[in-house]
C-alpha cells in the first residue's frame, strides 16, 4: 500500500528483503531474497584488505502448506551481488561466525541438524542433535584460544568444540519445545555462565565444568 511507503522504499508486503545501510543509516543496496511469509537472518563476515566484507543471509518460510525452500546464500557486501547459495528442505536458524580467520560460521536447522560452513558454503562439520537445534553463541569457553559453539535443543544446553564435537551437555527440560534461548555471560577471569530463559530464570555455571579443560591459573 502507498501509506507503509513502498513507493518511497522500493519494497512491497510479498516479498522479503535484505537491505544494507551505511553508518550514517542510508540504504546502500537492497536484496529481495524471499516471498512475504520469510524471515531473513543476516551476519556480517569480517572485512579483509581491500576487500569488501561478505554478508551470510539465512533465509527461512513460514508459508504453511506450501513454503519456499529455505536458503543460504553469501552475498557481496558491496552491492548485494550473490556471490554463493544453497537450498534446504527445512528451517534455518540465525548464522554465528566460529572462526573469524577463517571465515567459518555455524547455523542450526529444524532437520536435527547443526552444520559450519566458510565463505564459499562449503560444509565443514555437522552434529546431529536428536531435535530442532539452535546455534546462541561461539565464545572461547575454556581459553584455549579457540571458540566453543553454545547451543540448544528443546530439552538441553549443548557445548561443541570447533570441529562441532560434543564437549557437555546439560539438561534443562524446557516447556515450549523450541530450542532454549541461551546467553553467555563472564561470572569472573576463568568461568562463565550459561544463562537461559523459557519463561523461567535458570542459569549454570559452565566454566571449569567437565569435559571443559580447566583454564590454566591467571
């Protein structure tokens, strides 16, 4: 309609879109990448060099009896351009960068599955998680200098290294079925909490617990 300004934007209500803005808030480009019933998820990669940074874009359908395959897709953070896509028979959660230096981020899947990816959407590891699973976070949990995948199904909190093996799981029992929100929080130089929220206040210290290495003392 004129009166939510699709004449001014360039967007209209069937159609789901990614747009890019400057730092001063000015559309720099914009992407349709889905039909009205989507939902897209974006993470920026790091800039490198002269290059220009790399946009990952999850894109998931809610339409009912008849969704849209959901989609990765790498966009050229220039101009929109894609540059990789894949498709998916099932949902697609919101893409965490793990590895910065190399570009490799994890996404969770309505399929069970929790799968790594680098820039060209090339797999890197998997872990089957039995139900929905969601990637929260990717912290270096035990400070060994590389990152740990915090993550969730609909009844425990999951801990994976870098290569998406499992390093603690820790039951919850939430209510919804969905998986369970989860944030990391610091709680001092050498632990951290896992703090998650389904209606109730539960949190767990997480660091030193094993199979987590102890850090080593301050």
């Amino acid at each position: 309609s004129t009166l939510n300004g699709v004449r001014d934007n360039g967007t209209d209500d069937a159609h789901g879109y990614l747009i890019a803005l400057n730092g001063e808030g000015r559309r720099l480009w914009q992407v349709q990448l889905c039909g009205g019933y989507g939902r897209v998820s974006a993470l920026a990669l790091p800039r490198r060099d002269a290059r220009a940074a790399r946009v990952v874009a999850a894109v998931h359908s809610h339409r009912g009896a008849n969704p849209e395959r959901c989609t990765l897709a790498v966009l050229d953070g220039a101009n929109g351009t894609r540059l990789a896509q894949r498709s998916f028979a099932h949902s697609l959660g919101q893409p965490r960068l793990l590895d910065s230096a190399r570009d490799v981020f994890v996404v969770g899947g309505g399929d069970h599955i929790l799968r790594s990816f680098d820039a060209a959407l090339k797999p890197r590891a998997r872990f089957d998680a039995g139900s929905e699973v969601e990637a929260w976070a990717c912290v270096d949990l035990d400070g060994d200098g590389t990152n740990e995948v915090v993550a969730s199904t609909g009844r425990e909190v999951l801990v994976l290294d870098a290569h998406l093996r499992m390093r603690g799981r820790f039951p919850h029992g939430g209510t919804s079925g969905r998986p369970i929100a989860v944030v990391p929080a610091r709680a001092g130089p050498r632990r951290w909490r896992l703090c998650t929220c389904d209606g109730r206040a539960v949190a767990w210290d997480v660091v030193p617990v094993s199979p987590l290495r102890q850090p080593a003392p301050l």
